[in-house]
C-alpha cells in the first residue's frame, strides 16, 4: 500500500513527524522548503563535496513524479524531478536565493563523458532512492548504448551506485559498482519500498532483443548493489507501463496550512 508522508519542518535535524492519519504517512514540509543551514554545511556546500547535515525527509508527490529531500546534505530540501520516471531525471537543487539544475545525464564524471564521446546513442538513466537505508538518498546510474533496430546492443561503460549525500555534481561520498546480467539498452530504472523497510529497490529495464524488455530487480549488498535473475518478460507492454519509479512508497509530502505556518507547535494530532 502506499502511504503518505508528512514533512515536519522546524530548521532542526530531528526526524520528521508522522501523522497518524489511517495508515498513511505524511511529511509536512514547512515555508520555503527550507532547513536551517548548519555553519559545517554551509561550508561544505560551497564546493563540490556534499555537506554533512544529518539526514531529513525523503517523500514523494502525489504523482510519484517529485522526489523531495536534501540531496546534497546542505541543510536546504532539493527536488528530484522525473515526469516521466523513466530515470530522466533532474536535480534541483535549493540555494540560498536561486536553484541549480543538474541532469543525470551530467552527473557523469569527466572520464566517463571522454571515454564514450565517440559513442553513438548512448543514454544515461539514474534512479533515485536510499538503497542502504542510511537515510541519504542514492544514485543508482547507467549509462548504455540504444537499440539500433531490434537488435540490442551491449555496451554499458557505466554502472554504479552512488551513496550519498551526493555533491551537486551528482558525485557521490563513495560509489559502489551494479553488477548487472546483460550489458544491453536501459530503458528504464526506477527506485521502488515495496516492504516499507527503509532500503530501496532498484528496478531496471533492459533491451532484450525484438522489442522485448527484460526487468531486473536489484537489492543493496554490502557496499554495491546486485540485480538479481528476476526477469519480467514486458513485450508488448511498453517497459515505462510496467516499470515505474514508485517514489510514493517512501511516502507522499505534506505541505502545512498557512495557520499552521504561523504555529510553530506541531499540530496536536502529531505523533513523534
Ligand atoms: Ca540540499
Ligand atoms: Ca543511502
């Protein structure tokens, strides 16, 4: 089931509220979406390297198309943005006065963009979730070369997960590498909770030869992560029909009230 979550909102690094509202969970996110800035983050964020503030809230939109957390650890809650999700998604992330953009495409770093600059149709897709539950969300990103015709090609110079918080260059604190089953055309990644366990899933969807796609699930394992044999033969459905990117399962943001903007108690029905 998917549930709701509310973002809590009080410039601290204490954990979100949760509303006890059925059983939906809700983050309430208050004004301006944004945390007080710590001195050490502040800093820290002024360069390439992530900051440090603990981690927040991660929660989703209604329509699991914007994924709302503080990425890069500066102490400001950035959006993922993925309309998509089919893994073509965009960084936003919040400054003190405007927000800098940044596609996964260009979260590549500089040896990777050289290696491959002679590659025809090549795609990068990324998927977004806390895949070994440390709070941080991840980055778990491909880079493949498309079908040309319905012969899949296989050609995937990257594959990696990145754990964060990430920098806004999209580098990682340290990155961990996918083993994957075919080296063929990502169409499609996504990041799933099914079990609402805290640990992401990573949904893949490879080319798998005349028009067929194969859908690989892979779970965090000690420092990288593994896609395992479950396959899901999609032909005809179209992999994004089948394979979303269910941020919604990590919870549904809530945005307050105008009065409960002006109250900075938590509304009484709060259960912390
Ligand atoms: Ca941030
Ligand atoms: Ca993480």
């Amino acid at each position: 089931m998917t549930e709701g979550v509310a973002v809590q909102q009080d410039g601290s690094s204490s954990p979100p509220l949760w509303w006890g509202a059925g059983s939906r969970r809700r983050t309430v996110i208050g004004a301006g979406t944004a945390l007080v800035v710590s001195a050490a983050g502040f800093y820290l964020a002024s360069g390439p390297e992530p900051g440090n503030h603990p981690p927040t809230v991660v929660c989703s939109n209604e329509s699991g198309t914007v994924l709302t957390t503080d990425l890069d650890a500066d102490g400001r809650l950035d959006e993922i943005r993925d309309p998509r999700r089919s893994g073509d998604a965009t960084v936003v992330f919040s400054r003190a006065t405007t927000a800098s953009e940044v596609r996964v495409e260009e979260g590549r770093t500089l040896w990777q963009k050289a290696r491959s600059a002679l590659s025809q149709d090549m795609e990068a897709s990324g998927a977004f979730g806390d895949f070994n539950g440390d709070g941080y969300v991840d980055l778990a990103l491909f880079y493949s070369q498309a079908d040309y015709g319905d012969s899949p090609r296989s050609n995937m110079p990257v594959h990696e997960v990145r754990y964060g918080p990430l920098a806004r260059d999209l580098s990682g604190s340290r990155t961990g590498s996918i083993r994957i089953r075919a080296s063929t055309f990502v169409d499609a990644a996504g990041a799933t909770d099914e079990d609402h366990d805290g640990r992401a899933e990573l949904h893949v969807s490879q080319s798998g030869g005349d028009g067929r796609f194969d859908r690989y699930i892979g779970h965090e394992d000690n420092g990288s992560m593994k896609l395992g044999n479950e396959r899901a033969d999609l032909t005809g459905s179209g992999a994004d029909a089948e394979l979303r990117s269910n941020w919604r399962d990590f919870g549904i943001c809530v945005f307050p009230t105008a009065r409960e903007h002006s109250d900075t108690t938590p509304p009484p029905n709060v259960a912390q």
